[in-house]
C-alpha cells in the first residue's frame, strides 16, 4: 500500500475522530456508549455523563455526576468529576478528583496516591487498595482490603473484608473498625440512550475510515480475524469476554508498583485503541454473516454493510448498547485468537495468514 495514502487515512481518521468530542462537550447531559468511551485530557461535558463501553477514561472534566459500565473504568490523573462518580467494571481506577460521592464496585478498585474524592467512598470488589484522600467516610468491601501510607480519610474507616491491611502511616480522622454488610449493594447504573444525530454519523464515518485503513494496511490478517469471527462466533465472543475483563485487572495489578505505573499507563491507551479496532472487525464479521443470507461476498461491501446495519441497531435504546456490546466482543475475541495463531482447516477452510488452498491439496492426494 502507498504509504502517503496510508498516513492520510489516519489523519482522516484522528481528525474525525476527535469531532465527536468536541461537539458533544457543548451539549449537557451527555449519554455515550462504545467500545471506548472517552473524555479527553482539556475536554469539558457540561452536566452529567452516562456511559457503557469496553474502556471508560475520564481525563477531562465532568461538571456533574458520571455513572459509568465497563470492562475498566479510569478516572485518570487530570480527570475531574464535579458531582458523584458511580462506577461498575472489572477494575474501576480513580487518579483524579471526584467532588462528591464515589461508588466503586468490581473486579477490583484502587484509588491511587493523589486521588482526592470530596465526600464518601463506597468501594466493593474482589481486591481493594486506597491510597488516595477521601474527605468523608471510606467504607471498603472486598477479600482483599489494602490501605496504603498515603492514605488520608476524613472521617471513619470501615471494612469487611477476608485480608484487611493498613499502614501504620495512613491518617484516619475517625474511628477503624470491621463491619459486615457495609455495603450491601452495588452502585446502580443506568444504561444509557444511545446518542442521536451528529454523533452516529461521526462515529460511523471514523469506524468507515479505521476499517478501510485495516482492509488496506493488513488485509491478509483481517482476513484471518473475520474468518474466525465468522467461523466461531461463539468462541470468539468468550474469549473477548475474558479479555475485555482480564486485560483491565492485569493493567491495575502492574499499576500497584511503581516501576509498573508508565507500563500501566501505556497499556490503558494501548488497549483502549485495540477495543476501537476490535469493535471495527466486529462490524466486519457482522457484514460478513449478513452478506452470506443473500449469498454475496466481498470485504468492502460488509464493511459498509456491517458499520450501517450496527450503526442503525445502535440507535435503539438499551437493545442498540447490547448489540454493539455483543459486536465487540466478537471483535475482540476474534482478534486475540488471531494472533495467537488459530487454525481451523478442517471446520472452516481457512488456515492462519491466508485462505487454505483446497486445490493444492487435491493434487497433492492424486
């Protein structure tokens, strides 16, 4: 592929890109769903936000309340929430300021040093670690509970946990006790409406753009990832699921050391772009099953009959958020068993880096 012609697809594709943020920043009460959902470092969103997504960032600032759903949910450190952060994903980071209440619950939480919440936190997960301030109470649930010595909580401390640990150094304003049944729910998010208008069409024409510069770019491995999309669906769906999860956890874990905190940071961004891809390969299966109802074929045409038809499905409410969901999943799953090499000859006539010769091997028997 000619390279000018490669380096101007990806500018369109930046470029496009970054206008949905902009224009949604002017509007109050912003609602996004996606497989990265993102406020960007210097954006504003007036009022609140409620979103789902693969990957949820705030690195920008929020004027209201943020409820979020995702695989991971990260309050980055130039991250504002003005009002009450309510978060739900298989690890939930917060390095920036939440104003009022933050409720956390996941696979694991961890408010790390710097991070500042204005009223009280409500943290339940698998493993909890605080090391940021909480200006009220902290109330902490999980198998695992870690207070580190930067810890500052202005009120009192509760836990209920298997493993309770706290610094001799952390300041606890109040009293620290044991409790069971803190916290006997978790943070109640509500699924979003789908965005309309402006924003539908940005995102399809940047999802048109990064799928042609995929189709151009590598094409022999996207042809790899939609014939095993295609082909195990269901196990495409599995594994993106167990990425979509695992991959956040394993990011926070490495975030627990100092040395890992730049890898950490790397691989947030690094996978946030991958969700963006695999949902676009995800679309590309999609057209490719579509396609096969009628007997028609060609990557380019499910491309664009994969973006419009999940496009179009995405703007029902809730229903649209499932299926892009789903997509994404597919993607992803799709993507990881690619590059891990699947084979799958005999079930799907396709062999790793390019289609299986059939031909050859007829004259290979005679």
């Amino acid at each position: 592929m000619n390279k000018n012609v490669l380096a101007l697809v990806l500018a369109l594709i930046v470029v496009v890109g970054v206008v949905p943020g902009v224009a949604a920043a002017q509007a109050s009460g912003i609602e996004r769903v996606g497989g990265l959902v993102e406020v960007a470092d210097g954006e504003t969103v007036t009022g609140d936000l409620s979103a789902v997504g693969g990957t949820i960032v705030v690195a920008g600032t929020v004027t209201g309340d943020v409820e979020a759903t995702g695989g991971s949910v990260v309050v980055a450190p130039t991250g504002v929430v003005e009002g009450n952060l309510a978060a739900i994903g298989g690890s939930v980071l917060v390095e920036g300021t939440v104003g009022g209440d933050a409720e956390a619950f996941g696979g694991s939480v961890y408010v790390r040093d710097g991070a500042r919440v204005g009223g009280t936190l409500e943290a339940a997960a698998g493993s909890v670690r605080l090391d940021g301030q909480v200006a009220g109470d902290a109330r902490l649930a999980g198998e695992t509970v870690t207070v580190g010595p930067t810890a500052a909580v202005g009120g009192n401390l509760l836990y209920d946990a298997e493993t309770f640990t706290a610094s001799p150094e952390a300041s606890v304003a109040g009293a620290v006790r044991a409790e069971e049944g803190i916290i006997t729910d978790e943070p109640t998010v509500a699924p979003p409406a789908i965005p309309r208008g402006v924003g539908a069409v940005y995102g399809l024409l940047a999802n048109l753009l990064l799928g042609a510069a995929l189709l151009l770019a590598v094409p022999r491995f996207t042809g790899v990832v939609t014939s095993v999309g295609a082909q195990k669906t269901l196990r495409s769906g599995g594994v993106g699921l167990l990425a979509l999860v695992g991959v956040p956890v394993a990011l926070v874990l490495v975030a627990l050391t100092i040395v890992g905190i730049p890898l950490s940071l790397a691989g947030i961004v690094a996978f946030a772009l991958l969700l963006w891809v695999a949902f676009v390969y995800g679309t590309l299966v999609t057209g490719t099953w579509l396609l096969s109802l009628v007997e028609r074929e060609g990557r380019w045409l499910a491309l664009g009959v994969g973006l419009v038809a999940v496009t179009l499905v995405g703007l029902v409410p809730f229903v649209g958020g499932v299926v892009e969901f789903l997509v994404l999943l597919v993607g992803l799953g799709a993507f990881v068993l690619a590059v891990g090499g699947v084979r799958s000859g005999e079930e799907g006539g396709f062999v790793f880096g390019a289609p299986r010769d059939d031909s050859a091997d007829e004259s290979t028997a005679a």
